[in-house]
C-alpha cells in the first residue's frame, strides 16, 4: 500500500512518461525522457564537439579519416577548465528544457536532463567519469536565487550526481550580483564576472588535488565556468571538466 502512496506521489511530483514534454502528446512509459518520437528526431544530440570548448565541429571534407580543423572559437584562447562537454544543440525545440526549469518552475524538468547527460557519459565518457572525485554547479547569486527559488545547475547536477555515482559538493559561492549575461560578448562577459566567485570556507579542504565535475545549464562564451575554475585552481585542483547541458554552434559576433 505504501508502494502505490509513493507512486502516486512520484507521479504528481514529476509527472514525466505521460505526455510528451514538448508537445503534450500522450505517450507510453516507456519513452526516453518523456519525449515522443517525433520531437526526440527534431532535438540535435552532439557527437562531434570540439575537445576543449564542447561546441559542435563539422568535418567538411570529404575525406572521413581527415582530421577536424581547429575550432575557431578556442583559437587564442586558453581557458582555465581543461574541458567543456555539452550534449545537446542549442535549438527552438531544445531550450525549452532549460526554459521551462528556470523560468516556469518546472522542476521535473531538472531530473530529465540529468538523465540525459548521465546517460551520455556513462556511454562514451566511462575513463572521464572514473576519475573524477566530486561533482560541484555554478551558484546563482543571492538575489535571483531569493527570486527563482532554486538553482537549476544544482538541481540538474544533484540528479547527474545520483546517476552516475559521485557526491556533489557545493564548493563555490557568487559573492557579486552581476546583471544578466544575455546578449553579451566573451570580452564583456569576462569583464563583468571577474571576481564574482570565491571559495566557501568549508570547501578548502576539498578541492585540493581533486578532479572536479562543474555543471551548469547552457555554455555560451564560457567565462562562467572559467572564473570558477580559476577558484578551484588557486585552491589546488587538479583536473576540471565543465558538463553543460546546452551549446550553440560557433558565432562570431558572440566573441567581439
């Protein structure tokens, strides 16, 4: 009896393999992440990214074995993070996702990508996931956590935590309320970040020699992500791999 309490509960709370998320079609229980097949063809999983930034890399010629060229959004630049990985395209139907968890409340929202991303890394990121210590997110600043009323990076890596077996620790802390990112260059963005972060005091015991998870929702320029990263590393870190649910393909005009 208790079983089916809970499940009804479960139900009400995350009420995921009813209908489709996107296009509230009904469908079976059994559907990967509560998409319908339809809407699941339309989402862009990436394959082929970039090694350091993440952001999606075509091979354009027609010799297959043919290496990728340089990612012209890493070129001249050298990040603090050893990595970035993102698994899905940056689309209409892709950023409703993350829409819906930050600015609608829909929290189950939060569970389904961490699906996602775990089930990706346990697929083709084994070697990475064995030697990482500890998943960490990047904090909202006071102000809009007061507003929103959760963080969805620490709700999406809380579930990524569960599923692929590592603790999450909160390491780090937003001790400047910046105004919002959107819109900005990498230069602007870097400018306005600088200083933001700062180790938590109880943190300093963990980081040192550590290979760290940092999760967040959507890589763009990747100045978020870099000035934490530049926290950990002053605290003694060792590798330092970012794990963003979103990324859009390379613009110029996002790099003045």
């Amino acid at each position: 009896m208790f079983e089916k309490i809970w499940k009804i509960i479960l139900d009400m709370v995350y009420p995921q393999n009813l209908n489709c998320i996107f296009c509230h079609m009904p469908i079976s229980r059994s559907n990967r992440y509560s998409i319908c097949k339809k809407c699941l063809e339309k989402i862009i999983f990436i394959h082929n990214s970039c090694e350091c930034c993440g952001k999606p890399t075509i091979n354009t010629s027609l010799e297959l074995d043919r290496p990728i060229e340089a990612c012209p959004y890493c070129q001249g630049k050298r990040f603090l993070f050893d990595r970035n990985i993102s698994f899905i395209e940056y689309g209409d139907l892709s950023k409703l996702m993350i829409f819906k968890l930050k600015y609608s409340a829909k929290t189950y929202m939060a569970k389904i990508i961490g699906e996602i991303m775990a089930d990706s890394l346990l697929e083709s990121h084994q070697d990475l996931v064995a030697r990482m210590d500890i998943i960490t997110f990047v904090p909202l600043n006071k102000k809009r956590l007061e507003t929103r009323g959760f963080n969805q990076a620490e709700k999406i890596g809380a579930y990524l935590a569960d599923l692929i077996g590592l603790p999450m620790v909160s390491l780090v802390e937003r001790v400047k309320n910046t105004d919002k990112l959107h819109g900005l260059s990498s230069q602007e963005r870097r400018r306005m970040l600088k200083n933001s972060f700062k180790l938590k005091e109880e943190a300093k015991d963990l980081v040192y020699g550590k290979n760290i998870l940092i999760v967040d929702d959507i890589f763009t320029t990747g100045a978020t992500v870099d000035e934490i990263s530049k926290v950990l590393r002053l605290a003694g870190a060792q590798e330092l791999v970012s794990l963003t649910f979103l990324t859009g393909k390379y613009e110029k005009d996002i790099d003045k």
